[in-house]
C-alpha cells in the first residue's frame, strides 16, 4: 500500500494541534494561580476612617504558610495568618505604610506592601431653589430643579491642581463624560425621590486621586402664606389655615419653598383667585396680594398657583380662607 507523504505531514501537524491545546490552557490556569494582590476598603480611605486591607493569595503553594502583618514596620499581632488586617487611617498629609510577608520555615517567600494616604474628599450641594431669608433651614433640591455641586479635594492642603473629574447621578454621566480643570458641575435632580452623586478625580496621568458618593432627597414644591404688614414688613409666621382680616385690607404672600429659582423667576403660570375667580393682580410683585373687605361677617377662599409647563412637577398650588 503506498502512503501519500504528503498526507502524511498533514494528518502530523493537526495531532501535534490537537495535543498542543490543552498544554496552553494549563499555562493559563498556572499563570492565574500566581498571581497575589492587596486590596484596600475603601478605596479612598478619609483621616481617622477606618481601614481594611485584604490579603488575595491564588498560589496553591503558599497554603499553609505564616501570614505576618506590619504596620508602619510594627507587627500587628491580632492580625497573624489572618488574610486581612483594619486599622485607623492616619491625619491628612500622613502615610501609613502596610505589609504582609509570606513566611515557609523561616524563610520569606513573597512580600507585598501598600501605601494608605488618608485624603478627604467632599461634596458640597447647592440647590438652586426658592427658601425666604428668614428661613433657617436650607433649601431642598426638588424633581426639575437645578443643582449646583463642588468637590473638595484636600491631603493635608486643598488641591486646586489639573485634575479629571467624572460625575454620575446614578449609572449616568454627567457632562457627557470627564471634564478636566473644573470642579463644579450643574445638573438637573432627576425624578424620584432619592438620587446618588458621585464624583472621581484622578490627575492627568490616569491615576486616582479619590471619590466620592453621596445620597440626597429630594422635595416637592410647597406653598406657604404670611401676612406682610405696612409697618413690620412681612410675618415669620406662616398663616395655617385662615386669617382674621382685624382691618379694612390684608396683604398676602405666597412663598413656594423649594421650587426652581428659574421657575420662581420666571412662571409660564401665576394666578391669583379669590372665590375661584382669577384676579388681575397689579401688586409688582406677582407673589403678593392685597385683599379689601368687602362685607361684615363673612368669607373668602384665596388660592395661589405658579407653575411651569414644560417641567410640569415643578409647581405649587394651595389656598386659605379670609374671614371679615
């Protein structure tokens, strides 16, 4: 019987193939199996933040060795053939210096080390919505309304260098994507009623620098009326229900908390009604109204509504009774 030679070669060249693969997935397996890391919770520990620094040993061959921890070069003795060790991060500008040795009969195999610069970073809201001066609190972001964010990046002096920073609410970046040199960013509150900001920095080489996420509410648009005197000015004390009219005329203000400053300034609707008839109010300003007795021993219904049509959540509408 005579064999082609050439056939031959052939059918030689797809056994060494054949055989030849499982021998690379094994280096494959060998070369994960090696590898060793630390790992640091959180990522970007704040001053006095407490710290934990994970041990991830994929080298079969290490099972069974001593596990030594060093702090700064001090042993940590709780933290012996642990794969973890906490710790407090130290004050900014500080840097803490973590080790773990990997010992076989008194002998170092492998040694890693990470260093933990404590770094604050910090998110600073601004929400660009409607609160009177009096007002103790601090006005509240609502579904629509504008927010303005700073971060702050200090490590023992503020950082005002040219860094990178990305921006998300929720999975959404902002921005369309990175920005660099500027810290702030302006945005939109999303709906719902709670929303996570994150910001990462990072200097121009791609390294991180910190990050940082926050959690805010956000507040629905409400209408609160006070009474302005000609004498005392206006009331610090909102009118729950009903005002006694004592004199011939009473002046109303209407104050809607937490609506859009752009809103506030400029409302597609803004309507006063007095026994659900629309008043033409010539006071200048649109939030206040004077209303003029018009019998003894009776009632009126005055209702206030501002609004805007192309964000239609942002809006208030509410109303009170007038007794003469």
């Amino acid at each position: 019987m005579i064999i082609d030679m050439n056939l031959m070669r052939v059918l030689l060249l797809l056994i060494i193939v054949i055989f030849a693969q499982p021998v690379a997935a094994q280096l494959d397996t060998d070369f994960l199996e090696s590898q060793t890391n630390l790992s640091i919770t959180p990522d970007f520990p704040r001053p006095g933040q407490l710290t934990n620094i994970s041990f991830a040993n994929y080298n079969s061959q290490l099972y069974g060795a001593d596990i030594i921890w060093r702090l700064n070069g001090e042993v940590v003795a709780d933290a012996s053939n642990q794969k973890e060790v906490e710790f407090i991060a130290g004050d900014l500008g500080d840097t803490d210096v973590v080790s773990v040795s990997v010992i076989r009969d008194s002998r170092v195999i492998q040694s890693y080390s990470i260093d933990v610069r404590p770094t604050y970073v910090d998110i600073i809201l601004e929400p660009q919505t409607r609160t009177p001066d009096f007002y103790k609190g601090r006005a509240s972001p609502s579904v629509g309304s504008q927010i303005n964010a700073t971060v702050l990046v200090n490590n023992s002096k503020l950082l005002t260098g040219d860094y990178i920073y990305t921006w998300r609410i929720g999975n959404r970046v902002l921005e369309g994507g990175p920005i660099r040199g500027t810290n702030k960013v302006s945005f939109d509150t999303p709906r719902g009623s709670k929303s996570t900001l994150t910001v990462d920095v990072s200097d121009t080489n791609g390294n991180s620098v910190g990050r940082r996420a926050i959690y805010f509410r956000s507040s629905k648009p409400e209408l609160v009326f006070y009474e302005s005197n000609a004498l005392y000015g206006q009331s610090h004390t909102a009118i729950s229900d009903s005002l006694v009219l004592i004199g011939t005329a009473a002046t109303i203000i209407a104050e809607p908390y937490h609506l859009d400053i752009r809103t506030y300034n400029n409302p597609d609707v803004n309507e006063w009604e007095i026994d659900r008839n629309e008043q033409a109010n010539t006071n200048p300003n649109p939030y206040q109204i004077t209303i003029q007795k018009v019998s003894e021993g009776g009632t009126s219904n005055v209702s206030f509504h501002v609004r805007s049509t192309t964000e239609f959540l942002q809006g208030a509408q509410d109303s009170i009774q007038i007794v003469f």
